[in-house]
C-alpha cells in the first residue's frame, strides 16, 4: 500500500466522522467461555484462544496466558500504526522491522503472596526494531506518530474508566 492509497480509504471516514463526530465512536466487544479446568476460551474473530494459567500460577503451558495477549494486542496495534503512518509519511520500512512487547510481572501479587507486590505488570517495553534508511528525524517523527495513534499503548498510558458488573444466567 501506499500514502494515495491509504489517504484514499480513510479520507471519506475522516470527513464522515468530521461532520457527524457521533458515528466515530464504535463498541468492540469480546466475550470469554469458561472452559475446563481453569481456562477461557476467547473467540478472536480470526481463531478461537483458550485462555489459561501462566506456568508460573499453576498452569501447564498449554493454555495462552492473558498477560501474553496483553503484549501481544500492544506488539499488534503498535506494529500496524508503525505501518500505517509510515505508509502515509513515506517513510520506506524493510522486512526485518518488527515490533516487540515485553513486561515484567511480580506473580507474587496474583497468587496473593505479597501485599507490597503488584497485581500486575511493574513495566512494559515497547521497542521499535527499524529496517530502514530514514534518518533520526524522520524516526523520531515515526516514533512519535505511532505512540500517539496506537490504540492500545494509548489506552495503557491513559487508562479508561473500568466499570464491572455482574448478570445471572438464566
């Protein structure tokens, strides 16, 4: 793809969402089955994940870890923004960028071992692995670009609002 290209399929979202700001907000959704033994299994749209416990709370690696596809939703969203605004400020990426997610967790918290250790990531890292001929200005615009427009490492960065609640199965 490039920068005509994909200006082409987003300008008309641009101004729809321009003059009728409400038809930009749009709910994703997903739903988790609880599985057997101490599993969820989660219906990407694309395969079916089952969900379960990290080796290091118990589980037996044969289940996909929801810390893993924490990172894994970072590394994604972040590598096709990363595309997309170098697609649209002509900036050439070579086969070899790649984009990679990692964290740091205490399990100490989630087993309820320690109070003082977090329930969850102490810090996540981002890295941009680059395969290209720009120079450390037009980087650092891409760089800048990419945090700003991802969606997950902005919803990480500023965390929403988070409601839960509960419904009885009929």
């Amino acid at each position: 793809m490039n920068s005509e290209t994909l200006r082409a399929l987003q300008s008309p979202l641009k101004s729809k969402y321009k003059k009728n700001p409400d038809s930009a907000v749009v709910t994703l959704s997903s739903e988790g089955k609880i599985g057997s033994g101490v599993t969820c299994k989660v219906d990407t749209g694309k395969a079916l994940v089952e969900a379960g416990l990290h080796p290091a709370t118990g589980g037996d690696g044969m289940a996909v870890c929801s810390g893993d596809m924490l990172l894994d939703a970072l590394a994604a969203c972040a590598g096709v923004t990363l595309n997309a605004v170098s697609t649209a400020i002509g900036i050439d990426l070579g086969e070899e960028t790649k984009v990679t997610a990692e964290g740091d967790l205490d399990f100490r918290g989630t087993l309820g071992v320690s109070k003082e250790a977090p329930v969850g990531f102490k810090e996540i890292r981002l890295t941009f692995h680059l395969d290209t001929d720009a120079d450390e200005e037009q980087i650092s615009t891409l760089i800048k670009l990419s945090e700003r427009y991802c969606v997950v490492f902005q919803t990480l960065i500023n965390p929403p609002s988070l409601i839960t609640s509960h419904k009885r199965v009929q």
